[in-house]
C-alpha cells in the first residue's frame, strides 16, 4: 500500500494521481482518484462532480477533504461485511455456467438450491441456498428466477 506525508499541495496530489488513477485492483479507489482530480485539477465543483458521476456532493467533498488531508490512500475502498467465499474467477465462472443450459451440468433448472449443489460439487465451498440466490440476482439474472418462478418484473410477489 502507497503512503505518503501529510502534503497539502495540491500540485504534489496531482502528480501523485496520475500513478494511481489506474489501479484495475481497486477500481472504486481508482474512480474516486479521478473526480477528486475533476475537482483539484480541472476546477470543478464537487457538485458538478457529483452531477456527472452519479454520486453525492458529500461524498465528492469528502474525498476532497480527506485526499488533501491524508493522502490518497484514505479513499480506498474497505472491506465491509464478511470477505466472499468465492473469488471473482470462480464467480465469473459460475455466471458462465448459469448462462448456459443446466443439463451440461446436470441440473433440470438453476435455482437457488441447484447452484449451491454445483458450488459444493465445483468449488468444495458449502453455500446455502438463499446465498446462492442472492448471487443470482447478484450477477444480474433475476429475470431468469423470476421466469422460472412463473413471475413477471414490476409485478406483486415478483
């Protein structure tokens, strides 16, 4: 992890961003990099900012305030909640799978039930499978729940 001394020129933080606003580990950290410097660099205001990219004037100034204060690395994105069980190969993989017909790996349907069997039998990682359906829905593919429940999006009980 990159730290730096407290420097309050805006000029160092600029040349300093230019390294980081590219980092494919942390693509949030690499975001808020860039609308700090839409602010610090090209001089617009953090709600110009905030307009633009969707989120909040608060948020923009924070990452202002605390990229000026403390260095970049206070904008870096933590870890809220329990780390996933699956890394974003096996989640990638998964979604490939669920996209394709359910009897190449020998399931009538996916479901939630159904693809934590096949994270089990795939990944030796116990799943429930409310999780698995929350993963669903996660990747993108509640319409195919929802198709398979007999449920139309927008409607009650969908």
């Amino acid at each position: 992890m990159y730290t730096r001394q407290h420097e309050s020129d805006p000029a160092i933080l600029l040349a300093e961003a230019e390294n980081l606003a590219f980092d494919p580990a942390d693509p949030k950290f690499a975001q808020r990099v860039k609308l700090v410097c839409m602010v610090l660099r090209d001089g617009m205001s953090p709600a110009q900012v905030a307009e633009i990219s969707g989120y909040s004037k608060r948020s923009v100034q924070g990452w202002v305030s605390k990229a000026k204060e403390s260095g970049w690395d206070t904008l870096r994105s933590s870890q809220v909640g329990r780390p996933n069980k699956l890394s974003a190969v096996q989640i990638e993989e998964i979604k490939h799978a669920v996209l394709h017909d359910p009897k190449d790996k020998g399931y009538d349907e996916w479901t939630g039930k159904t693809l934590a069997e096949h994270i089990s039998k795939t990944y030796h990682i116990e799943y429930g499978a409310s999780s698995a359906t929350k993963l669903m829905v996660r990747l993108g593919l509640r319409a195919m729940l929802n198709e398979r429940a007999g449920r139309t999006p927008g409607k009650a009980g969908s």
